[in-house]
C-alpha cells in the first residue's frame, strides 16, 4: 500500500447510518509520502471463513460516515495456506466490491530472516 499506518482499534463494534450495527476487525489511520491521510478498515479471516462482500461495504460505508473527509482504503486478509497471508485492497464502488490489489506473504521462522 506504501502508507505508514497506527492501529486505532480491534474489534470495533459501532453503528452507522440508521442504526445498522457493525464489527470493524481492525481499523487504522494511514498517511502515505505525500503526507496524504487515510481511513483503513481490515477484515480478516482464518480457517474455512469467507471475506464477505456485505462486510466489507458496511465496513467502508461506516467508516466513510465516522471518519469524514478521509479516503477509505479498506483491506481483507485470509489464510491462503498455512504459512501463506493473502491481502487484497477492496474498493467498493456502488455497493460493488473488487479487488485492486493482491499481495501475498509467506511467514517464516525468525531464525529464516536477514
């Protein structure tokens, strides 16, 4: 994503709109290089859980409407395999959800790293 982010909260459970209720995994600020600032809702899954298209636009509308003014970057995480972390940048565009970026990480033991 190339933005630096600060984790705000987990499992924040809020209302938006006319009362709709909904749980944000994991939502973070986010300034990029340019100094440009961000609202970034995640979902995350593990085991045979789905990303959820009705998640991810409530979670994008709700923080549309908390957080005015800043643009929604949402991000979905799943366990791809074991050791495998599949994330993906969503945009919602007229309650439509698609992919705009895909990164996969592989985790390994510390020992592994340089």
């Amino acid at each position: 994503m190339g933005v630096t982010t600060y984790s705000l909260q987990n499992h924040w459970r809020t209302t938006y709109g006319e009362g709709i209720q909904v749980e944000i995994d994991e939502i973070y600020a986010g300034i990029d290089s340019d100094g440009k600032h961000y609202v970034i809702p995640v979902q995350a899954k593990t085991g045979k859980d789905e990303i959820g298209v009705v998640q991810s636009i409530q979670d994008h509308e709700c923080c549309k409407e908390k957080f005015p003014g800043l643009p929604v970057r949402a991000i979905s995480a799943q366990f791809a395999s074991d050791d495998v972390i599949a994330m993906f940048e969503v945009v919602i565009d007229n309650y439509e959800m698609k992919i705009s970026r895909e990164r996969h990480y592989k985790l390994v033991p510390r020992d592994d790293l340089d």
